[in-house]
C-alpha cells in the first residue's frame, strides 16, 4: 500500500524530534529535548569543524560531504557587458549508491499537499 506524504521543510525542531523517537525506539530511554538539542548542535558543529579541517567528510552508506572550489565563469549581463564570476569554494553532497537504491524504494508517492 502507497502511502502520500507531503515534502515539507525539515527544521531543527522536527530533527530533534525524530532523534528523540529514534533513541527511545532503540534504547528504551527517550532522550528529553535538551539532550537532543545537544547532540545536534554537536553533530552540526563537528561535521563544519572536520570538513574546515579535512575539507571531506564521508559516512559510510549514507554519502559524502566536501568542499570543492568552482571556477570562474563568463556572463553576459543583459546580452552586452561581459562579467566574470569569481572563484569560490562551495559544500557538495553526493549520496551513496546505498542510500540512493533506498531513497528509490521509498513506498511513498509525493504530492503538492492540499488534495485530501
């Protein structure tokens, strides 16, 4: 059976959530929201230092965080003055191959929402 969901945003508050049901589900013991606040923000704070530090982050089976550089590029503006993009460093995701064959076998259907 096809379930429909919604794409929403996911904010800190739904994360921490979903961390709280996911520690109870496997502990027994629901983490109260402070704790769970915490172990996000050192989450987030530890994946900005390695990736500052390493300049690549990868969790297995799930993908890779790194910070690549992009180069220049040539516009034109308005189909007459020529401008030049600077070279700047940008954050790219690539997912697994084992993440990308689960998101596949989601058994949802996503909708715009609003049609119930």
């Amino acid at each position: 059976m096809e379930e429909t969901k919604n794409k929403e945003k996911v904010l800190k508050p739904d994360f921490c959530a979903t961390m709280q049901n996911y520690t109870y589900s496997v502990t027994g013991k629901r983490w109260n929201l402070d704790d769970t606040k915490l172990a996000y923000e050192a989450f987030i704070a530890s994946l900005k230092a390695l990736l500052l530090a390493y300049g690549k982050v990868q969790f297995i089976d799930f993908g890779t965080f790194e910070i690549v550089t992009r180069n220049p590029k040539k516009m034109l503006k308005f189909g007459k003055e020529e401008i030049v993009t600077p070279e700047r460093s940008v954050l790219r995701f690539k997912a697994s191959d084992t993440y990308k064959e689960k998101v596949r076998n989601i058994p949802y259907k996503f909708t715009d929402g609003g049609e119930e």
